[in-house]
C-alpha cells in the first residue's frame, strides 16, 4: 500500500512533466540518476552482500531497459491523450503479469483474489471508456496509442524482471546498477524527445525529476520488498492499481473531466482492492 501511495504520486508527475512541455529524456534521466544516487549510498552504509555478479548484472540490464521504454513511453504518451485515458490503459500490464505468475511462479490465488483481479480489469475497461460510454480510440491519435502499447509491455517485462531480482539478490544493489544503467539509456534519448514547439524545459525536468527520484527510490524498495514475501500476481495487482491517484490528481490539477463512469471505476478499484487482501 505504501508503493501504491508513492507511486500514484510519481506517476502524476509524469503528467506534470508531459503538461510542461519538458524534454522527457531529460526528466528520465535526472529521476533515475536520483535514484542511482541514494541507493548506491543506501548499499554502502548497509554494506550489502552480493550473491551473484553476473546474475545482477542481467537482471538489471533487463529491467533498467524495459523499466526505462516504459517510463519514455509513457510520458510521451501524456503529451497526445488525457491521463484518465493513458493511466489505466497502461495498466492493463497487470493482466499480462498475472499469466505469467501463474504459468511460471505457479501462484495460487483465492476465489476472492480472482474476483478482485476480475473487478480490477473491469476498473480499466470502465476507466478507459470516453464520456459517453463510447471507447476512445477512434478519437484519440494513433500516435498515444502506439506509445501506451510500447509501454504497457516494456512495464509488464519490468515488474516480472523486478520479481526475480527481489527473490534472488541484493535488492538495494539490483536498484543501484539498474538505475545507473537506466539513466545511462535516457541521456542517450536527450535530443530525441524534446516536444514540438517547446524549449525541451531543461530546468523544469530537472526539478521534476528529483522529486520523482525520491519518491520512486521509496516506492520502488517498498515494492521490492512485497515482492521478497508475496506473490508477483498479487502485489503487480494491488501496486497497479496506483493509476487512480494521478487520475484524480489530474481531474483536481489539470480539470481533466472526471465523468460518472470515471468515478465508476475509481470505486471498482477499491473493491478490488479490498478482495485481492483476502
């Protein structure tokens, strides 16, 4: 629930970003770096134990990778569709994980677990349907769409790769070189994303980025952490779920219309929240 809460919150800043016209590398770039930062101090002070150097460094290239598609894609995606279009749409990653989980983890979930998974993904359909009860996509540009594809599954491969990580190393040295990694990947994207007709907001980025670090860096242990004692398909389930706090943030913020069955699907989200503990 605490990864939930902070990374509702780091996710609304995307949006931030996106609505500042900021160059989205640059804002990627310093988030990460804010994360590398404070876990690599964290590793020296706990004096962390490496198990496998070779297996960190894999599951890191992995994750940092996908990790950092979907963090791109998903900011860019902000520019061209509403947040309460693209966050629950992204979201739909969680489905994609719970097949693995229980094809390859072989997770054993609860009646009141599948119907709350159940409840979640009607939460996101109910979420991602226009005003008028009509889907979005024909009136949409095709461009959002084709990032929040990228990006629901660039997600999907980092929260699996994130599974494996927390089960088998050093967590706060698997965050370290992931995030030295991801920030290495996001300054090679610098001079590709800055948006049409806008400075690329170099300093804004920045601010941004650092705020999303520090609440990332906590989140993302928290996650970890659920995932060290828990099963993928529940925490991916429950943590996924975050998408409702920047959609309500965006409706408070940016007056991004906050319909009856937007509303619908926040309290589906409760619910399935609710049944997923069980």
């Amino acid at each position: 629930m605490i990864a939930l809460l902070l990374m509702g919150i780091q996710r609304f800043l995307y949006k931030v970003s996106a609505q500042r016209g900021c160059n989205s590398s640059w804002t990627t770039f310093t988030f990460m770096g804010t994360v590398t930062f404070l876990s690599a101090i964290s590793l020296f002070i706990s004096r962390g134990t490496l198990p496998s150097l070779p297996f960190l460094l894999f599951i890191s290239l992995v994750n940092s990778l996908s990790f950092t598609l979907a963090t791109l894609t998903h900011m860019e995606a902000l520019k061209h569709l509403p947040g309460s279009v693209a966050f629950p749409i992204i979201r739909l990653n969680a489905a994609v994980v719970v097949i693995f989980s229980v094809i390859f983890f072989h997770d054993r979930l609860s009646g009141y677990q599948i119907i709350g998974i159940l409840i979640a993904v009607a939460a996101i359909a109910t979420l991602a349907r226009g005003p008028n009860g009509q889907n979005t996509a024909p009136s949409t540009p095709q461009r959002g769409f084709a990032l929040v594809s990228v990006c629901m599954l660039c997600g999907a491969v980092a929260s699996i790769s994130s599974k494996f990580a927390a089960m088998y190393t050093n967590k706060m040295a698997f965050m370290a070189l992931s995030y030295f990694l991801g920030t290495l990947f996001s300054w090679a994207f610098r001079n590709r994303l800055v948006m049409e007709g806008g400075d690329g907001g170099h300093r804004d980025a920045v601010i941004i980025g650092v705020v999303m670090g520090l609440l990332n860096f906590a989140g993302f242990y928290a996650f970890l952490s659920a995932l060290t004692i828990g099963p993928l398909s529940i925490i991916v389930s429950i943590v996924g779920l975050h998408f409702v706090i920047p959609i309500i943030l965006c409706a408070i913020v940016y007056s991004e219309k906050l319909t009856p069955g937007r509303i619908l699907g926040v309290l589906l989200t409760v619910v399935s929240v609710i049944f997923l503990r069980f």
